[in-house]
C-alpha cells in the first residue's frame, strides 16, 4: 500500500515538567484498507510520546480532527515510531500502535 501523506506537523505538548515542553512530529496520511486514517507520532525530545499519548492525541484531536469531525480514537490508527527507551519494552518493532477501549490505551509492538 501506498502511503499519501496529507499533513505533517509538529506539536508541542506539556510534560510532568513546567520547565520543559514535549515535540512531537505528526504525520497524516489517506484512509487505509480498514478505513481509518494512519497517524504518525514521533518524538523530537527525550519526552516519552507513549508515557504522554493522552496529552499528544487530545492536542491532535482539537488542533486538526476536531475540525473536520473525526474521531481519533475510533477512525484513526495510531503509531508511535519505536525509539531506543521503547524498543526495551515492545522488541525490534519498529512502531508502538496506540489504541482505546473506552478510555483505556493499549499499545502492542508492531511493524507498519
């Protein structure tokens, strides 16, 4: 499949620190087989955008979805791109993808 990225941004975020903002780069891209639109997170700090994804996809979800109506729990499919700290956790995936039941995050190890 190929990928057509339509948005790349980059987003601060709040962290448990005051003093230091989180970065992420997003990436958007079409609508895949499943219907759902693939969204790329990668940090650009030593942030964890795993330990900090509710703060990072609220952002997501107000700064571009909300706008257009769509949910990002339900109609997007959400990976976080593997960094050293996380590949101790989920292997030699290359991504993380994020997903929610309810109000519950999952994360399993994955190769997109």
């Amino acid at each position: 499949m190929d990928k057509e990225l339509l948005v790349e941004r980059d987003i601060l975020y709040s962290t448990d620190n005051s003093f230091e903002l989180g970065c992420v780069n997003v990436k958007i891209f079409g609508p895949n087989n499943n219907n759902k639109i693939p969204l790329v997170i990668e940090e650009k700090t030593t942030n964890s955008p795993l330990k900090h994804i509710a703060t990072i996809t609220k952002i997501i979800q107000s700064d571009i979805f909300g706008r257009i109506s769509i949910d990002i729990k339900k109609d997007c499919d959400v990976y976080i791109r593997v960094n050293e700290e996380m590949s101790k956790e989920f292997g030699n995936h290359s991504y993380v993808r994020v997903s929610w039941i309810d109000e519950n995050i999952s994360a399993e190890g994955v190769d997109w």
